[in-house]
C-alpha cells in the first residue's frame, strides 16, 4: 500500500514542483530582466544565467504547495474510485492510509530545509551580484543610509554586590553613509576608565589595512571624571582605534532572503548594538520564519490528505482550485502574522508558528472527522 500510495503522489508532486515554480519565477523575474535586456541592453546569456539562479527560491516556495496538491488530487482521486473504501474494508484505517502522506511530506520538509538554508540564499546573492555587475553597478549592495546610530553596553558588578548593570560605554552617531564614509559624526566613548572622550568629526571611514577609523576635519574632547574639561583637540586626520560595528551596521551586505539563519544570527547581533528595535524584531521574525517554512510542507501533506479521504467525487479540477484556495488562505495569514510579528503585537516565535499550529489542527480534525464515519 504504502508503495502505491507514493507512486501516486510522486508524479503529482513533481508536476506541482515545476508547475508552481515556473509560474512563480515568471511573474517575479523574467519580466523584469525581459525589461532590463529591452531598457539596460542586459546580454541575453547573464539574464538567463540569472534566470536560473533565482529558480531555487521559488522552487522553496513549490515544495509546499506541491505536496498539497499531490495528497489532496491523490487521495481524491482514490476516495472517488472507491479505492479508500476498499482498504477501510480491509481492515486499514484512514490515520494509516494518511500516514504515508505525512512520512513522505516529512522527506519534502527536509529537502526544503536544505533548499532554503544552503542553496536558495547562496544562489539568490549571486544573481544579484550578477545582475549589478552587468548593468556596471558600482556599488551592488551598499544603500545610502542617514541616521546610522548605535550604542554599545557593558555588564558591570553593582556597588553593593547584589548582580550586574548594563552601563552606556559608548555611542556612535553619523547624519549619513554614502557606502564609503560616514558624515556629521558623533561619539561618545566611555570605554577607558577615569577619562571619557567626545569625538566630533565631519567625515570618517574604515582603514582595514590598520583597524582603525580615519577621522578627518574635527575636535576631540577628552572629559576627566569629574565632567571637567581636561583637554581638546583640533584635528585635520586622525586615527582612532574604535570597533567597525558602526560600518557592519550601515553596510548591510545582503538583503533578508540572502541570508541562511547563521548569517541572519550574524545580522542581528550587529542590529542589536544598533538598538533600532524595528529592524530587530523583524529580523527576529525573519529567522523563525526560516525554521518554520519547511514544516508547512507537513501541514499541508496533513491538510491535504485529511481532505482528500472526505468521500466525494471531485475531478482534477476540482482538486486544483481547493488547492489554490488554500494555499492563498495560508499565505495570507502567515504575511498577516509575521506583519503582527514586526509590530510587537505577536512574539517573532508565535509570528512563525502559529499558522502552523493552526494548520496542523485543522488537519487533525478533519482526519477524526472522516475517520469517524
């Protein structure tokens, strides 16, 4: 049983692969570069070298989508042949007819984790850089940024010895990163016991050949502990030994869906010295988003096979537009839950998984209902 069964879910499956990520990477990709080859004069070779670099995003994106259609065409498709009918008359239940679904959507979540941890960023950043070195883009990755801010803490022992406190050790603020230098700085460095220093500057940038920032047209102030002045300094150029979280924070090298989850765990550390709370809990909700995604693929295997034992006669058309529908539903709960996730109203954690969690009670539920026929 369980060898039919995966039969006649493979050829469904692979269809719906192919089916949903042709028309998924059409719509969001070949007619953009189809204007950049009329507009850009972008070669036709790079555009379709890029093409198929942004095919393992979208075939991320089929796998779940494929795995509803195949159980719930399938096992509609064996309900209205009375197949079903035949192996509950032979002693065998519907959670065991459902249980090959579940254990071959469990096979699909693992390749669509590998797919979205390892190939799909990786392939999606190098089209880009692709793409913007054809169209002789100079700076590919870098936006100019205003308002770069960051402050940096220290866990210190309380006086009275009772645990620690977070203290201000020092603070970065530049009007404005044009993906070279900073502009209109300001910082306050605490850092080095018994004197603090205020470094005022018009221009800086990163010297990666000493670790060190070049600061150019400025005044340092240097306070005693005290809050006196204890001297100031006019510069030209000065080389000042400060951490480059400030340029990590500005420089952001790659975009949300670029990243696999250790570099999006690389990305919020620097987002959170950068204490922009907006950009924290989106991030945060990006990453679980990336944990939860493959699972969906057992969701929807549940989903659709818990739909499909429901006795009827529904031809493959019918099959198809349920699928439709439920996949759009879905989505558009789980855009709507990560959006209640980014504006603190839901936990990143609960963001993530709550579709899940309501997919997999639905899925439960239908599955008793039919069993209890």
């Amino acid at each position: 049983m369980d060898r039919y069964l995966a039969r006649e879910l493979l050829p469904t499956f692979l269809f719906g692969v192919g089916a949903f990520a042709s028309i998924g990477v059409t719509i969001d990709a070949m007619f953009e570069l189809i204007r950049k080859i009329v507009e850009s004069g972008l070669p036709i070779s790079i555009a379709a070298q890029v093409f198929m670099l942004t095919m393992p995003e979208f075939i991320v994106l089929a796998f779940p989508m494929s795995t509803l259609l195949a159980t719930l065409m399938t096992y509609s498709r064996l309900s209205s042949d009375s197949e079903l009918v035949a192996l509950r008359g032979c002693g065998v239940s519907v959670y065991r007819m459902v249980l090959t679904a579940v254990m071959l959507s469990l096979i699909v979540t693992g390749m669509t984790f590998v797919f979205n941890e390892q190939l799909a960023p990786a392939s999606k950043y190098r089209a880009t850089q692709i793409l913007n070195a054809a169209l002789k883009s100079e700076t590919p990755t870098i936006v100019k940024r205003q308002n770069i801010f960051y402050p940096e803490y220290q866990k210190v022992k309380k006086k009275d010895g009772s645990g620690n406190s977070k203290i201000l050790t020092r603070l970065f603020y530049a009007d404005e990163f044009d993906g070279k230098e900073m502009k209109g700085l300001t910082i306050i460095d605490r850092s080095t016991q018994g004197v603090s220093q205020i470094i005022v500057s018009e221009s800086g940038e990163w010297n990666p050949s000493q670790n060190v920032w070049d600061f150019h047209n400025g005044t340092i102030y240097l306070v005693a502990p005290d809050r006196s002045y204890r001297n100031i300094l006019r510069f030209e150029h000065q080389q000042i030994k400060l951490p480059r979280t400030a340029l990590d924070l500005a420089q952001k090298s790659r975009d949300y869906g670029e990243m696999n989850i250790g570099q999006a765990l690389e990305q919020l550390e620097v987002e959170r010295l950068g204490g922009d709370e907006h950009k924290i809990r989106k991030l945060q909700v990006r990453i679980q988003q990336k944990i939860s995604l493959p699972f969906v693929c057992v969701v929807f295997g549940l989903v659709g096979a818990a739909m499909g034992t429901v006795p009827q006669r529904t031809g493959k058309g019918t099959s198809f537009g349920i699928s439709v529908i439920v996949i759009f539903s879905y989505y558009l709960l789980w855009f709507i839950t990560g959006a209640l996730g980014e504006a603190g109203i839901l936990s990143p954690l609960v963001a993530a998984w709550m579709c899940n969690f309501l997919g997999f009670g639905v899925g439960f539920l239908l599955l008793r209902r039919v069993a209890q026929k």
